[in-house]
C-alpha cells in the first residue's frame, strides 16, 4: 500500500494546490472560447451541456459521503456548475436585456441600473441554480458544491460593485470585441468607501477558515473547508489585485524620484 499521506499536507498543501488547477483551467478555458468569438463560446456552451448533467450528478452521489473523496467530488462539481454559468453569461446565451455600453448620462442608481441589466438573466439563473441544489441537496451532509458555488457567486458580485464604483486598476483591453461593452461600466478611480469592508471580510473569512481547518486536522471535515477556504482565499487575493498594482506603481515612481 502507499504510504498516507502527512497529515499537514492533507489540509495545507493539496486542497490548494487542486482548488488553484482547477479555477485555472476552468478560467483559461472560458477566456479561452471568449475570446474566439461568441459563436465558439456559445458551441462550448452547448458541447458542455452534458458535463454540466454530470456535475448535478455528482451532487446527488457524494451528498451523505463526509469523506475527503466525496469533498473534492463535490467541490470539482461546484465549480464545474459555477464556470459554466460563467460562460453562459459571457458568451452573451444568459446575460441580461441590456448589451449595449453604459449612456454617457448614467449616473448613481440610473447607472447602476444599466449595468444590472447587463447581468439580470445570469442572476436569475443562478438564483435558480441555487434554489435546484438546494432541493437536490435536501438533508445532505456534503455541502462542499452548494457552498463553492455561493461562495464564487458572492465574491463575483464583491468584484463586480468594486469595479463599478472604481478601483484604480482595470484591464479592460482583456474583453474580446463582443464583450468590450462592459468595460462602459467600469471605473477607474481611488478605491470607493466599499472596497476596505469588502476585501477585509473575504480576507478575514480566509483566515478564519483557515484557523478552524488547522484545528480540526486529521478528521475529513478540515479538508472540506480547506477547499472552502482556498476558493475564499482566491476570491480576496482578486479583490487586493485591483488595488495592489496601483500601489506598486505609485511606490516604484517614488523610487525614481
């Protein structure tokens, strides 16, 4: 038989290091069709259909199993139900009934109004989504997925009222054309008065996760919310890029000066 492996690296190490090669992958490959063209994310979209019928599966299967299997089946399933809203929204098949730039005068709630519009359909189907899980899930002792998909969708919506009130980073020119609108509703600016509660409570969260993991090591249960707290970890680390690169620009022009 293998030896086990060391208890620090069951909770510390491979948790991590799975939750980041999966949110890459998932990641590459929805920029991936994006940027081939609508048409290309859309036919991935569709291709996908079964793997997301497999992922729902998945829940059903592994929703009594405690065991670190069934916590990595269940948070591979998270994710792959996450991306493929993902791409749903950004090949334009769920987004919402406005697709078009942001009115030059939009301003405060009008504003936020549009850019709402951008995203309604997605929303709703991943409130629907949600509402699917938790009927599949019912008295469920594994709630890894459930949790890996609320967690991405609350994060995502962190980011997204982020970049709406302004953040002094932004990297529009990464949408492919058909996507090019939404940078309309993007603001570069100083961090808004949302950005320090926001990033210090994905943060906080990570270390708390992180505390209680370590604490629960060697039982099964520390691995499921190691993968918990690498995808909240991720989530924070995004929120801190926005506003890192300025910082470090503006330290790099005192260095010169």
């Amino acid at each position: 038989m293998p030896p086990e492996l060391p208890v620090w690296a069951q909770t510390y190490l491979y948790p991590p290091l799975v939750v980041v090669a999966i949110w890459v992958s998932m990641t590459a490959g929805v920029m991936y069709l994006n940027r081939r063209g609508p048409r290309a994310a859309r036919l991935g979209l569709l291709l996908s259909v079964p793997l997301l019928g497999v992922a729902h599966w998945q829940f059903w299967e592994v929703r009594y199993d405690v065991s670190t299997l069934g916590a990595y089946r269940a948070f591979a399933a998270g994710m792959i139900v996450w991306s493929w809203h993902e791409l749903a929204f950004y090949s334009g098949m769920i987004s919402g009934p406005w697709r078009r730039p942001c009115p030059a005068h939009a301003r405060g709630v009008v504003r936020f109004g549009y850019a709402l519009g951008t995203h309604l359909y997605h929303e709703l189907a991943c409130a629907i989504e949600l509402a699917l899980m938790l009927y599949v899930l019912g008295d469920a002792r594994n709630w890894v997925g459930l949790l890996v998909f609320c967690l991405n969708w609350a994060l995502q919506h962190s980011a997204k009222l982020n970049v709406l009130l302004g953040v002094p980073w932004l990297q529009v020119d990464l949408f492919p054309p058909h996507l090019r609108y939404l940078g309309s509703y993007w603001a570069r600016r100083p961090a808004s008065a949302f950005f320090l509660p926001s990033v210090s409570v994905s943060t906080l969260l990570a270390g708390l996760l992180w505390l209680t993991a370590g604490s629960l090591m060697p039982d099964p249960v520390a691995v499921r919310l190691a993968l918990i707290a690498s995808v909240v970890t991720l989530g924070a680390l995004e929120h801190w890029l926005l506003l890192l690169p300025a910082r470090v620009a503006a330290a790099a022009g005192q260095v010169v000066e």
